[in-house]
C-alpha cells in the first residue's frame, strides 16, 4: 500500500491553492498507477464524485431488482424460477457491495437510502420500464445485464480500491446474468410462433433504452472529463455505447431477432456499426421521474422500508444481546 500523505506544502496559506494542488498531485499520482484506499487523506472532491457514483450505481442494483422481481412467481417452469430466484439475489448482494463500499468514503447506508427514497438520487434510467411479458426476463438479462458488464468491466480497474474490488465480483456475477438471458430467449426461439413474437416485442421495447443506460453523449456528459481525470471513468460514454452495440448486433443475428434501428448498418471505413439517432428527450424524461415506472418503482421501495421497520430493529436487538449490552 503506497503510505505517504498526500498532504501539501503547509506552508501555502491559500486554501483553493492547496487544494488545487492536492488534486493535481492525487491525479497525477492515479495515473501512474496509484490505487486510493479508505484511510488515505483524499480531496473532497474526489470523494464527493466517487459517493456520487457509487451510491447511484448501488441504488442501481436493488431498484433493479423490481423489474424481474415482478415476474418469480410467474416463472414458466421450476428451473426458471429458480435461475430467476438466484439473479435477483445477486443484484441484492451487489447492492450491498456496493452501499458497502461507498460506506468507506464515510456517509452512512441510511443516509444513502433516504436519498433514494426521498428522489434526490438518481438510479438507473433502464429501470424505470415496464416488464410487460416473459421474454423481457430474457432480455433484461441479454441487453441489460449485456449493457452493465460494458460499463462495468473498466471499473474493475478504477483508482479507488473498495470499488474496483466490488466490481470484479459483480462483473463475474453478471456475466452469467446475460448468458442466462441469452439462453432463454434462445429456447424461445426456438419455440413457438407467438413466443418468437414475444422475443421480438421485448427486444422492440427495450434496445433503446439499453444505449440510453451508458448515459449522454459525451458532449453532454457534465462529469466524464473530471472522472476520467480521477481515474474512476476509463472510457467514455460513447465509446461503451459502440462497443455495445458492435457486440451485440452478431448476437441478435444468431438469436434471429431484429434490432428496431433501421439505420443499424456496418461501416467499413470506421470498422463499427452506424446506429439511429437516440431520443435523448426520452432519457431526460425518464431520469427527471417521468418514465413509465418512477412512481411506482420508488413507492415499493418506500414501502418495503416502512414494512421492514420490524426487522431492522430485531436484527438490531439480536445484535446489541449477541453483544450483551
Ligand atoms: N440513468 O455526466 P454523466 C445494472 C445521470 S447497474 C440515470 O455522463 P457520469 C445491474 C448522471 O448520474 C446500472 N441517470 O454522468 C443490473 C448525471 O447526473 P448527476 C447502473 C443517468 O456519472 C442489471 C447526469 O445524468 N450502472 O444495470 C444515466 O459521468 C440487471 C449526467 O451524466 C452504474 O451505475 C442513466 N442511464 O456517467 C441490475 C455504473 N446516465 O449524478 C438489475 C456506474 C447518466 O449529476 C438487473 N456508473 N445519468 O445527478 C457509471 O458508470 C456512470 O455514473 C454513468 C453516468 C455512465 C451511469
């Protein structure tokens, strides 16, 4: 672990100049390779980017535990049910890395979780959709899970160590989460007139806003530059989105299912798909608290903490006895 502080010249009296300093010197420290612990002395701005992120991408996971959550005890057989089961545990675990690790910047997972209930924390645009029918479980897998473990797999190398580290669990985790969905569509495919209709419904919703997941296009990314300054962003926006989309053309291909972008076409010159434009009017919608689901997605939440109230205070009894306080 690398042990000097990364404290300044005390002798420079002008704050905003030591810290300016601090920051150039951690950001110059990042690239060349410095991983940042908890216990080091780190900028506040750093920090409040990292709690920013971190807490998002957290409330990220449990809110999306919804969507498929909706659809266990609708599963068609046992064996679904129970991969399904299992999926929606993980993305609590990875929720619970996650509160974890912003944890150790020191605010607190209460504090973090009143501001997702409250609506004063973003989470995840793609979770604000409907599951409308069986072969969304597959896609949200193939396409959801697909979109997550691009935006996620550089983070597993970024310069803040309790993330990173969560992040090589979760990438694992995830990776069997998308080949779980392209199996499943794969058997519906292989199926029946109208469950090869259901695939391509499901697809027809929800490719959109999968793009729309790896957030603005870089030109309207407000914090891309700092993150990547910071070591905490590896690619941007854009670049994860295209490379996305070049992966996963050849799966729909071999999936038989038709992306809904006519413009979806190869180009030889830039050696990536072309793709329709995005309507970024609908992502702001969505992320400002007017998708389809906002309202209720956050109204289960709430009421799982009121309900759960009971728990959390025998859990904390328990503990306290085990103690013997
Ligand atoms: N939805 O300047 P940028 C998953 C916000 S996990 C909502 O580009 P940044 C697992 C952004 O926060 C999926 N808001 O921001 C799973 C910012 O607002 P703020 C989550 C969005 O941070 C699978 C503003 O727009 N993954 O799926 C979105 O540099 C299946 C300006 O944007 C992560 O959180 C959006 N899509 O880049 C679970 C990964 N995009 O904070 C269940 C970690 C942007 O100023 C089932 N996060 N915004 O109020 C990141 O990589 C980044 O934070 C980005 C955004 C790429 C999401």
């Amino acid at each position: 672990m690398y042990t000097q502080s990364l404290d300044t010249d005390p002798l420079a009296n002008d704050p905003k100049e030591v810290s300016d300093k601090r920051e150039l010197e951690l950001k110059k420290r990042i690239s060349e390779g410095y991983v940042v612990e908890p216990r080091d002395d780190m900028p506040e701005r750093y920090r409040k980017t990292l709690i920013r992120q971190m807490s998002q991408h957290a409330h990220s996971e449990v809110v999306g535990m919804l969507p498929e959550g909706n659809w266990i005890l609708r599963a068609p057989t046992l064996k679904r049910k129970s991969i399904l089961l299992a999926k929606v545990q993980d993305e609590a675990g990875h929720g619970l890395y996650l509160y974890s690790a912003t944890e150790t910047l020191g605010v607190s997972r209460d504090a973090l979780y009143e501001d997702l209930l409250q609506g004063r924390a973003k989470y995840s645009s793609i979770f604000n959709y409907p599951t409308l029918n069986w072969a969304d479980v597959g896609v949200i897998g193939w396409l959801v899970d697909g979109a997550a473990i691009m935006n996620q797999i550089p983070l597993t190398q970024c310069s803040y160590g309790p993330y990173a580290r969560a992040m090589v669990r979760i990438c694992k985790e995830e990776s069997f989460h998308q080949r779980q969905g392209f199996d499943l569509l794969n058997e519906m495919m292989q199926g029946t007139q109208k469950q090869k209709d259901m695939v391509q419904d499901a697809v027809d919703r929800w490719w959109w806003p999968a793009l729309m997941m790896f957030g603005p296009e870089d030109s309207d990314s407000i914090h891309s530059e700092e993150s990547k300054a910071w070591g905490i962003k590896k690619k941007t926006n854009d670049e994860l989105r295209q490379t996305f989309i070049d992966v996963t053309v050849p799966q729909a291909e071999t999936l038989g299912v038709t992306l809904p972008d006519p413009q979806l076409k190869w180009n030889e010159t830039r050696e990536h798909y072309d793709f329709g434009k995005i309507d970024w009017n609908e992502f702001w919608r969505v992320v400002s608290g007017s998708g389809p689901c906002n309202k209720d997605r956050i109204g289960v939440k709430k009421k799982a903490w009121e309900e759960g109230a009971w728990v959390r205070e025998a859990a904390m009894a328990h503990a306290m006895k085990s103690k013997g306080r």
